[in-house]
C-alpha cells in the first residue's frame, strides 16, 4: 500500500512539472510571455566526497535541468539514479535564471539545496563546484537545517516519495 502512495505521488509531480516545464515563458513568470534572451551555460562539479543525486536547477522560465550521467544506487527508492560521482561535472546550455541546486546524498533520505542562489544570464558560462565545505539545507517540510555538505548525515524522513516523483520527472524529461 505504501508503494502505491509512493506512486500516485511520483505521477502528480510528473504531470505538474510536466505543466509547468512543458511552456517555458508565459505571463505567470513576469516576463510578458516572451522568449527566453538567448542561453548561457552551468556546469556543476563535484569536488565533494559525497554522490549527489538528481541534482537540479530552474531557469527563471520554468525549465528544470538535471545534472549528471552517473548512475548512482539509490537504496531508498531501490533503483540507479542520475547524479555526481566525486570528482565529475556536468555543462547544461541553460536559460536565464536565479536559482539553488536542489539535490539528494545517496546515503541520506533527506532533500538538500545549496545556500546562496547560482544566477545564469545571456552569455554567461558560470561554473559551481560543490565541497565538502559547501553551505547546503536540509529541506524537511519546510524546515531548514544549516550545515556543511560533508556534515550530512542520515536524518530518518518521509521525502522518499519526493525521491520517486523527481527520479520519475527525470526519466520523463530527460536531461
């Protein structure tokens, strides 16, 4: 029966990403419904000792990008996902944009994101790498926790469900 939950809510998030990043632009993200101006680029590196999981950023049209081509065992959700091993990079052609990378700690059923915002324009090549001293939150229903990357530990948590809806968007929407 928990699977079956973990199911229904991993296809309610597909279908709304699937809304919400299907257009791109349009008047609900303050741009008028333009065209996004032109592309810059982001490369994220992992120069951590963790693996980094799913890891995602959004443009300020509503695109979200995965980072990452390893595939990485995910003893919570019991599949490989895409993600960082240490020591490797992902470059995405990516829309303006002002957002925090969003990722999993494959031995952590918790969902983190980085502390400062990574801003992308036209143009722009912006490359961010992630240490064991980067800043990140643990995101638990709406509560951040403040720490540094290689002080994440397994804090028992119900984000398995947002693990499988997000595996599920990436298998959807690709990279």
């Amino acid at each position: 029966m928990k699977k079956l939950w973990y199911v229904a809510g991993a296809v309610f998030l597909a279908a709304g990403l699937l809304l919400s990043c299907g257009g791109g632009g349009g008047d609900e993200d303050g741009n008028g419904g333009a065209e996004p101006p032109g592309t810059g680029t982001l490369t994220i590196r992992n120069q951590s000792s963790a693996e980094l999981e799913l890891v995602h950023w959004m443009d300020d049209f509503g695109y979200t990008y995965f980072f990452g081509i390893d595939l990485i065992w995910d003893p919570y959700i019991e599949d490989y996902v895409y993600g960082l091993f240490p020591g490797s990079s992902y470059l995405h052609q990516v829309y303006p944009g002002s957002s925090y990378i969003y990722f999993w700690i494959s031995v952590s059923p918790d969902f983190y994101r980085t502390d400062a915002l990574v801003s992308v324009n036209a143009g722009d090549a912006v490359v961010f790498t992630f240490t064991d001293e980067t800043i990140v939150w643990t995101l638990d229903e709406g509560e951040g926790i403040v720490f540094d990357l290689d002080d994440a530990v397994r804090v028992p948590s119900d984000v398995n469900d947002r693990r499988s809806a997000a595996r599920e968007a990436e298998l959807l929407f690709g990279k």
